[in-house]
C-alpha cells in the first residue's frame, strides 16, 4: 500500500498573522494580500511549493494561477528551495557597465554553480536579476535580504569566506558622496582612477 504524504498547511498556526495582512486592505480589496503572504511562506521555507499557492488562494478566495501568476512576476519568489545563502546578481546596465558581469563570472568559478543553480550542500544558490534599485552604487549583490554595494572582486572573495563560515558581515553600504576607501570601492578589475587591475 502507497502512503501519501501530507503537508501540514502553512498558516495553521499563523491566523493571527493571517488576520493582520488582511486587516491592511479593504474588503474588496483582497487579492492585494498575495504578495505579502507569498513572503511569509519565502522567508520561513525558502521557496513557495505548489501546496502553498494552493493554500494562498484558499486564504484570498482566488484561484491558484492567479497567486502563481503574481508569484511568477517577481524574482523575489521562487519556486524551488534556494540555497542558504542566496546570492542575487544586479545585471542592468548601471551595474553590468561596472563590473557586474565580471562578478556573476567570478562566482561561477568560485561556488561551482551558474545563473538559477544551487550547490549540492544546499549552501550557496545564485541569481542574475533586474535591478536591485542601487544603480550608483554598482556592482552590486544581495544576499538574502542584505545588500553589498561597490564589490570588487577581493571583496566578493571576502564576502564569501566569510559565508562559508557562516558569517554574515555588516551590509556594504556606500551612497554617493563616500570619499573614503575610493580605491576599496572601485568596480571588478578596475582601480578607482579606472587604470591597473585589482586582485
């Protein structure tokens, strides 16, 4: 005899916070919860399976391929466990014309994996998107939900020591205006004058 397996719903023991996100919009105005339910069900798993599109447009009165249509929009959800750490690439023009390319280059080489992969440790997943809203301070690369702004090649390699060891540094944040370590925020294999290569 087979055994099915059965997944305990996700918001069973959530309504309270069930009740708060609905509680943000009108009556009428419903179907504007996918999105944060959606993130509940990404940050706890990892990922949104099929049985919790399901279980979201139970909770909206809605049909399943409305929430995957949204799900689908967004590269913030996925539909497949990400690793750990989930690395997210900035690939738009601002960030790809400073080094970005050079950057998703870099950690292909050194975590074994390509764009939309995750290692076989469940450690390290990696992600090409469209645009991370940090366009002056390129390249740039989100892990999780923490941004690192102007890294260069010895400053990925940092950052992912440090991951591996399961560290995670404080967010790199260096808005417009930052004179200070020029040199430690210049592009992928650029100096800050733009000449010489860096290690």
């Amino acid at each position: 005899m087979v055994e099915l397996t059965t997944v305990e719903p996700f918001f069973a023991d959530k309504q309270e916070r069930v009740r708060e996100i609905l509680e943000r919009y009108p009556e009428g105005g419903r179907r504007s919860a996918i999105m944060p339910l959606l993130w509940e069900v990404q940050r706890a798993e990892r990922h949104i399976g099929e049985a919790r599109l399901h279980e979201i447009a139970e909770i909206l009165g809605l049909h399943a391929t409305e929430v995957k249509g949204v799900m689908s929009f967004y590269s913030t959800y996925h539909e497949h466990p990400v690793g750990r750490y989930h690395l997210q690439v900035c690939s738009t023009l601002s960030c790809s014309l400073v080094g970005s390319d050079e950057m998703v280059d870099f950690l292909t080489e050194e975590l074994g994996i390509v764009n939309g992969e995750t290692d076989a440790e469940g450690r390290f997943s990696l992600q090409r998107v469209e645009c991370l809203g940090s366009c002056g301070t390129g390249p740039v690369i989100q892990v999780n939900d923490t941004y690192y702004e102007r890294v260069t090649r010895s400053r990925c390699k940092a950052l992912i020591d440090a991951l591996r060891r399961d560290e995670v540094p404080e967010p790199w944040r260096e808005r417009g205006g930052d004179n200070e370590g020029a040199d430690k925020a210049a592009p992928l294999g650029r100096t800050a004058a733009g000449a010489g290569a860096e290690g």
